[in-house]
C-alpha cells in the first residue's frame, strides 16, 4: 500500500469504527431469528421474508458500492451520525410494522449497513496490517453474532416480544451514535486520483476472484441440509455438524489474525478455494459422520479465514485502494451470486447437483486469482 495511504488511528476510533461494521454486518447471519420472529407473529409472510432479507442484502451492496464510487473520506462523522440515525429508526419500526413496511424498512437498513460497511473498509485499507485488522473485524462479527443468537431468543423475546431482536439494534445504533464523535473526522485520500476513476485490471480480478470466492461457498451452504437429506445422511449429523461449523468460525477468526502477517495473501486465497472445493467434494461422497463433521467444520473455517487475506491481496494489486473500497461489494455481490448459480443445478428430484456450482465458481476464482498475477507481473 502506499505510504502516503497509511494512517494511524487510535485503539477508540478503531474499535468504534470496526464495532459500527460489525452491528451492520451480523444482522445478515441472524436473518432466520430476527425475521422468523415476525414470520410466527404473523407480520410477515414466508414470501415476505424472503423478500425483506433480499432487499436487506441488496441495499446493504448498492451503499457500499455508490460509497466507493461518490464519497470522499470526509466528513466522516456527519455521514456515520446520519447512516446510524435512520437505521435506529428502520430497527425500531420495524418491531411495529408488516408486510410491504417491513420490506423497506429492512432495504432502508442495508443502505444504511452498506454506508458504514464503507466507513469500515476505508479504516481497514488504511491500517498498517489491513489483514490483521479484518482478521479482528470477523473475528468480533463471528462472537456477537453467535452472543446474539443466544440473547434474542433466550432473552430478548421473553422480554420484549418476537420483534425484540429489531430493539436490540435500535438500542445499539443509539449507543454508537452517541459515541459517533469519537470516530475519524477523514481518511488519507490519493490526491492523484480522480473521485470516478476505475480501479486498474489487476484490482478488478482480484476482486472478481474475491467474489466468486465467497460465491463458491454460498452456493454450497445454502443447500448443505437438503443435499445431506438428498444423500441419505442422518439428519442429526448434517444439523449438528452445521452447528458445529459456525463455532468453528470463531476459530478461523483467532487464526486469521495470528497469520495474517506470516501467511501470503495470494497463497490464503489460493489454498482456500481449494480446500472449499474438497470439503463440497467430501460431504457429498464420503457417507462417514467423521467425514460429515469433518468437512463442514473445515468448509466453515475457510469460509472465515480466507476473507481477512482478500483485503490485502487486493491492496497488493491496487495500492491506490481504489479497489480496496469495493471488497465488500465484491463479497456482497458473492453471497447473493452462488444462490442463484447453485439453484440452476437443482433439479425436481435432487438437489445434490447444486455442489458443482462449488465446483465450477472456485474454478473461476481460482483462474482469476492467477490472471490478476499475471497481469500484475507484466
């Protein structure tokens, strides 16, 4: 990265920043519990649930990237005051609304998510050891969310109703906004480049590589218990085996940070696909509960540990960070990717198929990762 991109921040602002990401970030994997809860209360249909996570997802990806693309790293506090403000509003009335209402109170949300997910990136590419600091910010997104999926339906529910998971965020965003003064005013910029200039070739295929990545991994996961259904597999090994590979993740996260100035960023990636690649190869052809166990929690830990390194990758083959600020878009653009791929394997009958888009989508990252290095080496 370039020297004149570095920054130093202090162990307040870091942690502010990286604790906005993570409250923005955890609300995608505790989906099943925060909209299932309306779904029993009837504010919600099965359709609408549906509906309301995507259009989450998918505002969470359009701030993200409309930030990269028009905002300049000022006035940092105003636009994080302003993004936390209306997302306390999107949470609180969401526990009050239904139907249509709470479909674009969440797609409100996630364009407040993907904003301060911007913030977040631009704190991380800046770091002295970007690796390490995205290493912490999984690593804390992983705890709270599993605190969290805890708290809300042991806790929470008893005390404020099914929708109290959407409090619990309102009084979060609260105290963040409160604490907003405390964050970086700006960010270092790159003077030599234009507001709009495109990131060069070899930043755009280590992000294309970064997202298919992530696509690869989603298109296994997201059909994982129906393929162990499909597969004859005892349903208590898949469920707890799932189970088992979420813990699993804090793990990847404690690993990430210990390696991510030992390990090689090109090398993590590289690995990784591979070895997402045969863990979906060794759950759908070893009928073994080791074997089951074994290749999610393995799956699972790469699917967290590879992550950290797709930042500093990326900042290798684009120091300017003009595309360092578009990974989260890249791996946004990732989870919503694989699910589609991986439904065009599906069949009436079966959907054990779904595995080669596994397949098929690492093999690509795989080949862009080694285009984006050629390239860089030319």
């Amino acid at each position: 990265m370039s020297g004149q991109l570095k920054q130093h921040f202090s162990s307040v602002e870091s942690s502010l920043v990286i604790s906005m990401g993570v409250i923005s970030g955890c609300v995608a994997a505790l989906q099943p519990i925060l909209l299932g809860g309306l779904l029993e209360r009837g504010q919600l249909s099965a359709v609408q649930m549906g509906q309301a996570a995507t259009a989450e997802a998918f505002g969470m990806a359009l701030a993200a990237t409309l930030s990269a693309i028009f905002l300049s790293p000022k006035w940092l506090r105003h636009i994080a005051a302003l993004a936390l403000l209306i997302a306390l509003l999107a949470n609180a009335l969401t526990a009050f609304s239904d139907g249509l209402g709470v479909i674009l109170l969440r797609g409100l949300n996630g364009l407040c998510s993907g904003t301060l997910l911007w913030i977040l990136l631009g704190l991380l590419a800046r770091s002295p050891e970007p690796g390490r600091a995205f290493a912490i910010y999984v690593t804390s997104q992983a705890v709270v969310s599993f605190v969290f999926s805890l708290l809300i339906p042991n806790g929470v529910t008893d005390f404020a109703g099914a929708a109290g998971g959407y409090g619990l965020f309102a009084a979060v965003n609260l105290l963040l906004l409160v604490l907003v003064s405390k964050i970086p005013a700006e960010y270092a910029a790159d003077e030599s480049a234009s507001a709009y200039s495109m990131p060069p070739l070899t930043g755009i295929l280590g992000l294309v590589a970064s997202g298919l990545f992530i696509a690869s991994i989603m298109g296994f996961w997201v059909y994982v218990l129906p393929v162990g259904k499909a597969l004859g597999y005892a349903a208590e090994h898949v469920t707890g085996a799932v189970n088992m590979a979420i813990g699993a993740q804090i793990a990847a996260g404690l690993s990430a940070i210990a390696l991510a100035t030992r390990l090689r960023p090109f090398t993590a990636c590289f690995l990784g696909t591979l070895a997402v690649a045969a863990c979906a190869y060794v759950f759908t052809h070893v009928d073994h509960v080791i074997a089951i166990y074994g290749s999610l929690m393995v799956f699972s830990f790469i699917w967290m540990f590879v992550p950290p390194f797709q930042l500093p990758l990326v900042i290798e083959l684009d120091p300017s960070l003009r595309s360092a600020l578009f990974i989260g878009t890249a791996q946004l653009s990732g989870v919503t990717l694989g699910p589609i791929v991986a439904a065009q394997f599906v069949t009436e009958t079966s959907s054990v198929s779904s595995v080669y888009s596994c397949y098929g989508l690492a093999a690509l990252a795989i080949g862009a990762l080694f285009a984006a290095r050629a390239r860089e080496s030319v």
